[in-house]
C-alpha cells in the first residue's frame, strides 16, 4: 500500500527480548487464541496472558460503572482535567479492561490524565451494535458528569481502534459534540477481510482464522461486511477530530491502518500515522518491559499535549 506515512519509527531494539515475545505469542496467544478453541478458552487464556500487571507509580486504579457498564479508572494524584476513554481489543470476543491495564497506566502515569476503560459487551453473546452503542452512552456520561467534549479522548486497539472510530462517526451522526482527538493501536477498519497484510516476518499474534470466527460472530448476518458502520473505511470521514493512529509492520492487519489513512486524509481529517518496523500488533501492550512499547505511548502523550489534553 502506498498510504502517505508523517513518522516511521527507527529500527526496533531488544532483539533478544523481541525475539523471545514473539515465539511466546505465537504459542500461546496465536496457537491457542482460535478455532477451535471455544471463546470460554480464549478469554481464559487472554486473561493469564495478562494476569501480572503491576500498578503503577502514582496512579490509583478503581472499579466503578460508567454509562450502564462497569469500567475501570486510572486517575493520577494530580490529573490535569482530560480524559481517555479507553476501548479495549481482543476481536469483539475477548479482553477486559484488566487486561489491558499496562496501556491504560501507563498512559493515566505518563500523560497525567484519567483514563477509564470500559467493559463493553462482548460477542458472540451481543453482536454489533451493542459495543458502540455502550462507547456511545460512556461518552454521553462523561458529558453528563461535567466533562466538556474537547477534554475527552477516545482511543482503542485492534477492534477498539475501530470502537473508536464508529462510536466517533456515530456521535457526529446524533449531532454530539466530538472529542478533541482520537488515538487507534492498529484499528480494524475493513470487515470484508480482503486485504489482509502478509508479513515476511509473520504475524505472531493474529491467526487468520481468528479473523474469520471474530467477523462470523460480531458482525450480523443481515448486515453487509462494507456497512459503514461496521467498517469505517467505507464511512463518510468528515468532520472527524484529529487522529494517531500508530501500527507495526509485521501484522496482517497493516492495511487497515494505511487504506483507512488515505480515505481520512482525502476527507480532510488531520492524521498522524505512525509505522513501527519489526513490530506486530498491539505492541504496546508491553508497556514497561519493551522500549518501542514506551516510545509509542510517548509519542501518545506529546500528540495529545499538542491539542491541549
């Protein structure tokens, strides 16, 4: 894809520990998180993987609910007034707000803001639209609760990224004030599946039959794979706040990112793409232990202290 790239990150370090992670994921998540393991399995495994998640410095952690959903609250002791609703990954089928509390941390302690993370229905129990319609009353309950739409941040990974996005669309669709940014970990942004990325290198987190169960049992069956608002590459971009989206090279899901970049950029929307080379997806779940993790969500944090969050 020839998608126009503004920053592509230097060669990764560690190539030890890299090395290591990768034959650990592909074992473990990639071997196992699939069919014809039931979804019951995947979250179990999901949930181990993640199980060791230390607190971090001078962020406090509570559960609390938020818009009808139970969430999860990373408030530093002196928050600077914004916020990011975090929309976790895990294909629409797995994850939690626990499991990807090294993401909302680190970026509550680096960024000193809130960050909440939402635990959104989940399928194959509740199909689309039910997760965007939660993001959609989440927002709607900061709003209430006295936040003002230009300190609040929506961001995700993998089908969070795409949360973000369609909750966005949505919100300009009812007419919302719309945050002052987002920030997408390598989004899902096309359902029909048909330019999936094949890394040299191997993608060592995502099986494609994993892609294959996550479309059959999210998307309805009467709702086309291109429906905007299931693949927000097809949907009118304009009028979107500014947008990070940041993805490794070595994922199935690169194009995604870039064909989702090009059709954001021709609709006006100011975007930043950001390339990380050796890198696969949602890499900066490993906040705290791999250098290009901490990199990029620092890179997060001066994107969003530029627009004043």
């Amino acid at each position: 894809m020839n998608a126009p790239v503004e920053f592509t990150a230097p060669a990764a370090e560690q190539a030890v520990l890299r090395s290591l992670l990768r034959g650990v994921l592909r074992v473990l998540f990639r071997g196992l998180v699939r069919p014809p393991m039931p979804i019951a399995g995947q979250r179990l495994v999901i949930r181990l993987l993640t199980a060791v998640s230390p607190p971090q410095r001078g962020v406090a952690r509570t559960a609390e609910s938020l818009g009808g959903r139970p969430c999860e609250w990373h408030r530093p002791a002196q928050p600077r007034g914004s916020v990011l609703l975090y929309l976790h990954g895990g294909a629409f089928l797995i994850g939690a707000p626990h499991t990807h509390r090294a993401i909302c941390g680190s970026l509550a302690r680096r960024g000193q803001f809130e960050v909440c993370a939402l635990d959104y229905r989940l399928a194959p129990e509740f199909r689309y639209p039910a997760a965007r319609d939660d993001a959609v009353a989440a927002y709607q309950a900061l709003l209430a609760s006295g936040y003002r739409a230009e300190q609040i941040v929506i961001g995700g990974d993998s089908a969070g990224g795409n949360l973000s996005l369609i909750t966005c669309l949505r919100l300009r669709d009812l007419g919302l004030p719309l945050p002052a940014a987002l920030v997408c970990f390598s989004p899902v942004t096309d359902f029909t599946g048909e330019h999936l990325h094949n890394p040299p290198a191997g993608d060592p987190l995502i099986h494609p039959k994993w892609v294959e169960q996550a479309i059959g049992l999210y998307c309805p069956a009467n709702v086309a794979r291109s429906d905007p608002g299931l693949s927000p590459l097809f949907a009118d971009l304009q009028g979107l706040p500014p947008l990070l989206l940041q993805v490794g090279e070595d994922e199935i899901l690169l194009n995604d990112s870039l064909r989702f970049v090009e059709q954001a950029q021709a609709a006006g929307v100011q975007v930043r793409l950001e390339r990380y080379p050796g890198l696969w997806h949602v890499f900066q779940a490993h906040a705290g232990m791999l250098k290009a993790a901490d990199f990029a969500l620092g890179r997060v944090v001066g994107f969003l202290r530029e627009r004043g969050c």
